[in-house]
C-alpha cells in the first residue's frame, strides 16, 4: 500500500506540479506583457501592474530592508492610505499627458496607480524588518 501512494505522490510530483506551475507562468508572463498591448483586457493588466508592483516592492527591499516608519500602526495607515495619494498622483499625471496630447497609458489612471501602489505597499509591509 505504502509503495502505492509512493507512486502516486511521486506522479504527481513530477508530472503535475510542473504542469501547473506551467499554467502559472503563462499567465503571469501574459498579465506582464497585457499591459503593453494596445488594447488590453482591464482585468489581466490590472493583474500585470500588481505583479509590477509587488516585484518593485520586493526589489525596494534590497536597497530599504527596514520599515520607514516607526509604528506598527502607522505602518497601517501608511499602507492604506500610500495607494490613494498614489492613484491620485498617476490620473493627475494622465491629465497633464491627455492635455499635452501625450498618449495616456494605464498606468496613467487612478485605478491602475492605486493597484500598483497597493501591491508594492503590501510586500514592503510583509516583508520589511
């Protein structure tokens, strides 16, 4: 019996799992390149600007491995309210380019900003010492 799930754990081990994290990787190299599409899905480019975000948050932890701020809470205040001034700071900077009739990119708009920000602000958060 105990050969048996042998077996059967070690298909799965070797035949599945690489299978999924395949899957895995299709999906995350598309939601990177989606947002670079002329006419991306929302969903899957939001999906690529979270990636974004969190691979930046881990990077900025090499060059700032502790918190900036002291508190825990403040930490939390930091986390929930970075993302808003940041949304806010890209769809201002959308209308500066739509103005200038620059083309305006995604990422160039409250709710793109706010995703990336949030994913960068949430690895910082779990991550920093």
């Amino acid at each position: 019996m105990e050969v048996l799930i042998e077996l059967l754990l070690g298909f799965f081990g070797e035949l599945v799992l690489p299978l999924i994290w395949e899957i895995f990787a299709e999906v995350g190299l598309r939601s990177l390149v989606e947002p670079f599409k002329k006419e991306p899905s929302p969903w899957v480019a939001a999906l690529g600007y979270s990636v974004f975000g969190a691979a930046l948050g881990g990077l900025s932890l090499l060059v700032l491995p502790r918190h900036m701020l002291g508190s825990h809470g403040l930490r939390v205040v930091s986390v929930a309210l970075s993302p808003v001034v940041a949304g806010f700071g890209m769809a201002a900077v959308g209308a500066w380019r739509a103005r200038r009739g620059q083309r305006v990119l995604r990422i160039d708009r409250f709710a793109y900003g706010y995703v990336f920000a949030l994913a960068f602000g949430l690895v910082r958060f779990a991550f920093a010492a």
